[in-house]
C-alpha cells in the first residue's frame, strides 16, 4: 500500500463493515452451474433413503403429480401413502422405503373434520406403538385462520409465509393439494401454469434443501372420456392442461373412478414415470371402516375398459350372476370381492350391486360373518345346499396388517 493511504480493512472501527461489504460483494458474485465427469457420474452412489417409494414414483429430489377428478380421493390416498411409509409397510402394493421421513401437507380443501374423521378410522389399522411414530413426523396445514385458505405462489408475501412454514417444519416430502389454489392466474393457460410449476421448485428448496421430495395433486378430466384417458395412448394428458405439467414432472400417478355412481373403487394408472419402469395398471377398493385403500384383485379392467369405450351395455344384475360368482370363487367370497367384480362386469356402481344382493338373500345363497379383532366383522356370501342351515358368526379373522 502507499504510505499515508488508508487501509479501510485494517482500521478497527471501519474494518467490521468493509469485511461485512466483501461478503455482500462474493455472494452476489453469479455461481456456476455444477459440473460432472463421466468417471464422477460412474461413480456416484443413490444416498441412503433417496427412494419413498421402491418404484421409483416418489423420490427425494424430483417431482410426482397425482391427478384425478375433484372428489375422487386423491388427499385420502397420498395421506394412507404417508402413513404406510412412517410404518414402513406396503402402499397399495408398492414396497416404502422412507420410515423416518417427514411429511407436510399444504393442503386447502379438507376442514380438521374431515381430517379428523378419516385419521380416527385410519388409526384402527395400526397398533399404538406404530400410531406414536407416524404421528411424529406428519404435519398438516389447516384452515382456521382468515389467511390459512391462500397458497397463492406468486403473491409475494403469501409465498413468504409459505416458505417460512416449509423452511420451520423442514419436511422431506412436501405435498401441494391442490395445484388449482397454488396460483392466482389461469392454469389452462401454459404461461400461468409455467409460472407456479417453477414457483413450487423453488419453494421445495425452501431452507436450502435440494433433496426434497415434491407431490402435487391437481384435477383431471372428468366423465367417462376423461377416465378412459387414464391409461393407454392419452394417459399423459389425463390431468388439465398436462401439456406443461407432464412435462414438468418426474412421475405421473392417473387415479380415475371404478365405476359411474360413486368412488369406492379407483384405478390406479401409470402416466409417466421418468427414471424407472412404468407399472401396469390395477384397481384399489376403499375399506369404509379404516378409511384405507386396499388392491383390488378381483376387479376386471378389461369389463371397465369396455364400459369406458361404451362397447359393453349395461345389464341387470340377477340372482343367477351372484350365484356364478359365488360358484367360481369356491362357493364362498367376501361381500366386498364380490362388489367390485360385479361393478366392473355389469357396468353400474355399488349401490346398484348392493341391492340386488339383498334382493336375493336367502334365497340360493346366504350371508355370514367373521368376528375379526379390532375391527367389523367380516362379511361373506357362501351357497346354500339342502343339508345347510343359515351360518352362525363363529370365525375369529386376525386384522389385515398392510393397508
């Protein structure tokens, strides 16, 4: 330095600001994009824990949409895949890697009644012992308060305070349900809905977290040609305006209806899955008294394909085709395997099997029941013959452990 020149760094009352100035300066400075060789990239190994799912359709890092018509239960589905994952079981079939993962759910449409209903009949299939752990890392935001409803992104501050909440909980999956309330603007446009898929990028890296998991449920088309899009050639345009928004994601989940009169049983379709192999289609059915989905086995997706392209007219549900069915399962089924194979060979919904079956007991078939511990007994159909008198309640059935 010259002598006589001052020296602002080196001066004790000037040097903690000049020091303070410099940090401001370096962190301004633009930082470059990360870069990987090919013997680094040969050599990189997936961290402990990167998979929720095994299947690859939820990871840490990148982005699943679960899209489905308004109603359907897609924030009853992705609430059971968390609970399976904190117990670490199975979800619908799919293995879960992610026991002490902890979840949020920025969620708008569901009041603590509802969450309150669904979670108390949910809480009956698991033991206490797991109940305590799944409750210790799950969070979900609720309206109470005059500003709890908006989610709107790309309002400055409501985004801070949206932030501010990602970054206190420091979930490792965040759940956006729905999409519809996350922006102010139109989504069928793709300017809008560029906007809000980059807002909420940023908003999973809320705290400084780069490996955090992004499940964004959004609304798809409805009636019987927005189902048949669920799978086959269209399946990447089953959600609105899934020209951005499948390109946008890293995996896609197609939930559409079972059947035309209620939501009992869904089917559940693959409309992308970027980094692992696609699974094939297959049906749950809703357990009304635990509030959790189960794979249907029985339903027949080529009966509800048919039904969708309007190839299959409906037909009456007769004391001839229970019967049948009876028959072919052994001469005795669950009520409920029954329903849904019913519902997808007859085309019409669950009410209608209902009561056809009730028209007919008695008659050449009889309904039993299974005591099963912790929870409602289990209900049977069995044929009759000659030598048998109506069945008594008797069996004792262990719960089922894997929702």
């Amino acid at each position: 330095m010259t002598p006589g020149t001052f020296d602002p760094a080196s001066d004790p009352e000037t040097a903690p600001k000049y020091e303070k100035a410099q940090q401001q300066r370096e962190a301004a400075k633009p930082k470059s994009l990360t870069l990987r060789s090919i013997r680094e990239l040969e050599a990189y190994e997936l961290p402990v824990g990167m998979r929720i799912f095994s299947n690859g359709y939820l990871e840490r890092g990148n982005r699943t949409t679960v899209l489905g018509q308004g109603g359907i239960g897609k924030s009853r589905l992705i609430m059971q895949a968390a609970l399976c994952c904190r117990a670490g079981i199975p979800f619908i079939g799919w293995e879960t890697e992610a026991p002490d993962a902890k979840w949020l759910f920025i969620q708008t449409e569901n009041g603590n009644a509802r969450l309150k209903s669904d979670l108390m009949k949910m809480r009956t299939a698991f033991t206490p012992e797991v109940w305590k752990h799944i409750c210790g890392g799950i969070m979900f935001h609720t309206i109470e308060e005059e500003h709890d409803g908006l989610i709107l992104l790309d309002v400055p501050e409501v985004y801070a305070r949206v932030a501010e909440t990602v970054k206190g909980y420091d979930p490792d999956i965040l759940v956006i349900d729905p999409l519809r309330d996350a922006h102010s603007g139109d989504l069928n446009g793709d300017g809008d809905m560029t906007e809000v898929t980059r807002l909420l990028v940023k908003l999973s890296k809320a705290g400084g977290r780069t490996n955090r998991a992004l499940s964004v449920l959004h609304h798809a088309l409805t009636g019987r040609t927005g189902a048949a899009r669920a799978l086959g050639w269209d399946r990447g345009s089953f959600g609105r305006n899934s020209k951005v928004l499948q390109g946008w994601s890293r995996a896609q989940i197609n939930v559409a209806p079972g059947g035309p009169d209620d939501c009992s049983y869904l089917v559940i379709a693959s409309g992308k899955c970027s980094n692992h192999k696609e699974f094939e289609p297959f049906a749950i059915r809703l357990d009304e008294d635990t509030m959790l989905y189960h794979v249907d086995t029985h339903f027949d997706l080529e009966v509800w394909k048919e039904d969708l392209a309007g190839d299959k007219p409906k037909k009456e549900v007769t004391e001839d085709a229970i019967v049948n069915a009876i028959n072919q399962a052994g001469g005795r089924i669950e009520k409920s395997m029954l329903l849904g194979k019913a519902m997808a060979t007859f085309g019409c919904g669950e009410r209608k099997v209902r009561e056809a079956i009730e028209r007919h007991i008695g008659g050449r078939f009889w309904e039993s029941k299974e005591k099963r511990q912790g929870r409602p007994d289990a209900v049977f159909l069995e044929l009759k013959s000659p030598a048998t008198k109506p069945p008594s309640t008797t069996t004792q059935k262990p719960p089922k452990h894997q929702p």
